[in-house]
C-alpha cells in the first residue's frame, strides 16, 4: 500500500495550497494588480489626449488652409485689378502725352506758318521799297530835274497799290 500514498491526495495540503494561491492573488492585486492598472489608464489617458491634440491640430491646420486660399484668391484678384488700373492709366497716360504733343506740332506749324507770312510781308515790302526807289531814280533821269521825293513815293505806292 505503499504505492497508494505516493498517489493519494492530501486534503490540507490542497486546502494550504488554496490559501496560499488566495493569498499570492491578494497581495498580487494590492501591490502590482492596481499600480499597473494606473499605469496603463494614465498611458491610455495620455494617448487620448494625444489624439484629442492631433485632431485639433488637423483642424487647425484645414481651417488655416482655408483661410490661406481665400487669402491667395483675394490676393490674385487684387494683383489683376492692379495690373487692369495700370494698363489704363498707362493708355490714359500714353494718349495724354500724344495728345501734347500733336498740339505742341501744330503750335509749331502754326507759328511757322505766322513767321512765313511775316517774312512774305517783309519782302514784299522790301521788294516795294526797292522798286520805288529804282522808280525815282529812274524818274528823276527821264524828266532830268528833281520831283519831290515824297510826291513820287505817293505816286509809285498808289500804282503798286493798284496792281495788287
């Protein structure tokens, strides 16, 4: 019957054994069990929190980027209409100066056209000066005495103003 004790359970060694495995499990609970639940709710908290930050931050980052690209468009249609108002007040300012400076030509042409009137006038007077006096000289060798310089210029300007 030897054998049979070899093989025979001990209900107090069981019972011990219970008590012990209960015992390791409470200690196990107060001591590690609890720290490490702490732990991995704070690591779970902090990953939370993580992601709460990372979605802010995405939002951010979209709400930004929106308000970059109405910012560009505005940008875009302010440059356009910058370059427009400079395109026309190029033309208005090209036509400006063509304007002055058809009109300073005709200014020109005008006056050239005064002096040359002038200078035909001048000639002509001159040419009529030249003639009554080649007329007197000529008079006072035909008739062979001395006519009154002033009464032969009279006589001379009256037919020159009769031939014109």
């Amino acid at each position: 019957m030897q054998s049979l004790e070899i093989i025979s359970v001990n209900l107090w060694q069981i019972l011990i054994s219970l008590c012990n495995l209960v015992l390791l499990f409470l200690i196990l609970k107060k001591f590690l069990y609890k720290p490490v639940r702490n732990i991995l709710a704070q690591r779970q908290n902090a990953i939370d929190s993580q992601y709460a930050d990372a979605e802010s931050a995405k939002s951010d980052a979209l709400a930004l980027k929106d308000e970059w690209q109405v910012k560009m468009s505005s940008a875009e249609s302010q440059a356009e209409s910058i370059v427009k108002e400079a395109v026309e007040s190029a033309g208005r300012r090209s036509a400006a100066i063509i304007g002055e400076g058809r009109e300073k030509a005709d200014r020109i042409i005008r006056q050239a056209e005064i002096d040359a009137e002038l200078e035909r006038q001048k000639a002509e007077s001159e040419i009529k000066e030249q003639i009554a006096d080649v007329s007197v000289a000529l008079s006072e060798k035909m008739l062979g005495r001395e006519i009154n310089t002033e009464d032969h210029r009279s006589l001379i300007d009256s037919f020159l103003s009769d031939i014109d």
